[in-house]
C-alpha cells in the first residue's frame, strides 16, 4: 500500500478512497448497483447500536478475544469481521482491550455495503474494503479470530482464511430472540429452524446463549426495525402496528459457537 492504491501480485490496482477503505468487491458478487445495506439503514444501525442495548453482544466478542490472545504466543493477532457493519464490534474490541493486548491486535473489517463499511474506516483503526463471503481478499491461514455476526457464512472461505490455530466464532439468533416484535408484525410466528449443522471441516468447540431483556422507545425501535430483515418480510401493517408502540419490551437471544478448523 502506497497511501493512495493496492496492488496485487498480478498487477491489478485498486484506489484507497479518501474514506480510508478499498473497494474489492468484484462485479460477480454484485446483485445490484449499490448492494448490501442502504446508507438509512446503516445509520439505523450505528443509532440503535450507540444506545449500546446490543453491549452484553460485544463483551462477549471482546471476552473471547481476551482469553485468546492470552494463550496464545506471537506479537500479531489478526481479527476479522465478515460482513462487519458499521464495525460496532471491532471498535468495541478496540477501545477496551487491555494495553498489552491491544498493541498485538489487528482489525480487518469488510462488508458488501460500501456505505457501512464508510462509516466502520472513520470511527476504527484497522484495515477495511467492500467485500463478500465467498471471495476474501486475504491471503491463506492469515486470520486468528475470524467473527460472523448474525451474517451468511461461506464455510470454504472461512477455512481458507483461518490460520491453524484460528477459531470462527458465529452469532445467530435464538429461539425467542426478538420474538414479541415478531408476535406483532407476522401473522404466524414460525418456529426457528434447527440450529447449524456445520460442515465436517469445522468442529463446535463451545456454546453459550446471551439472554436477557431490553426496553426500547419508539425512535429506538425504529432503528431496530430499519437494521433487520424484518424491515423487508413484514407487510406494512404489520411495520405500522409495531412502530405505533411508544415503548416495547423485547428479548434478546443470541447464541454463541466457537469453532475450530477440524484440522486443528
């Protein structure tokens, strides 16, 4: 990197934006002109996640990362967030790691949406592009820590990143997670499908499940509704009932794997 482009082995170029971030998505991984989550939504979701209701989420991130760079020897850890957002959890991680460990930790974040991963290079240090899942632009066994929040997991891409002793660590939605909103914008509330049978090159190493309760006033709860899929499947008088509360009690579930390159 020169300060103003990236260039690859094979000579292609690629222009740093004044943003601080790099565009590599490549035009396969493209199903629109401007894919990924809209600048609204993006600034949904760096609302709702300021108030900090999703925190007990990101100490875990962090209380993972602590416990791994602990043990683990070598001055450099690299951690990654696919699909990273407006990179709430990294700066997390970031802003409250112990001295000693954060001068050993490096953050690479990417998301498919230009504008999240805009606003992720302009509050966080570390390495950011517009990028998919199914093509990292990293190079092989380079990342320690790799993190998949609440995302679409490309496990072949996944292991190709992962060093040896690396660790995926993947947040999805529980069973009752945000289920009184669901009550009210859906018809049938559907139970969730079976949890993650993962492939034969990953072993679930641990799991845990973060539950708890959050009260949220209608300005938070429209962010939280612009920042979820629930935004788009819901119809709009199901969108309407929901925003018409001054104030809503939701649950929060999350449940929490670590995994480890079967290899390993």
């Amino acid at each position: 990197m020169d300060g103003v482009s990236l260039v690859c082995e094979h000579g292609h170029c690629f222009d740093v934006a004044r943003q601080g971030y790099v565009n590599l998505l490549g035009p396969k991984d493209k199903r629109s002109k401007d894919p990924g989550d809209s600048k609204d939504m993006v600034l949904a979701r760096a609302a709702f996640l300021g108030t900090e209701f999703y925190r007990p989420l990101a100490d875990a991130c962090l209380d993972i990362t602590v416990a791994y760079s602990s043990r683990v020897a070598g001055d450099q850890i690299t951690l990654m967030d696919a699909g990273c957002g407006e990179g709430y959890y990294l700066h997390h991680i970031q802003e409250n790691l112990p001295n000693n460990l954060r001068k050993k930790a490096e953050l690479v974040g990417f998301d498919i949406s230009k504008w999240a991963v805009q606003h992720s290079a302009k509050r966080c240090d570390g390495t950011w592009f517009v990028g998919s899942n199914r093509h990292i632009p990293m190079t092989d066994a380079s990342v320690d820590i790799l993190f998949d929040m609440f995302g679409f997991p490309d496990y072949s891409s996944f292991l190709r990143v992962l060093a040896p002793n690396g660790k995926l660590v993947r947040f999805t939605p529980g069973d009752s997670h945000l289920i009184e909103l669901r009550e009210i914008i859906y018809p049938n509330v559907k139970p969730r499908s079976e949890r993650t049978k993962y492939p034969e090159t990953f072993r679930l190493v641990s799991a845990k499940r973060i539950t708890y309760e959050m009260t949220l006033g209608s300005g938070e709860l429209k962010s939280l509704f612009l920042m979820t899929p629930h935004m788009f499947r819901s119809t709009p008088e199901g969108r309407q009932q929901a925003l018409n509360h001054d104030q809503l009690s939701l649950t929060v579930d999350v449940v929490v794997e670590e995994l480890i390159p079967t290899t390993a």
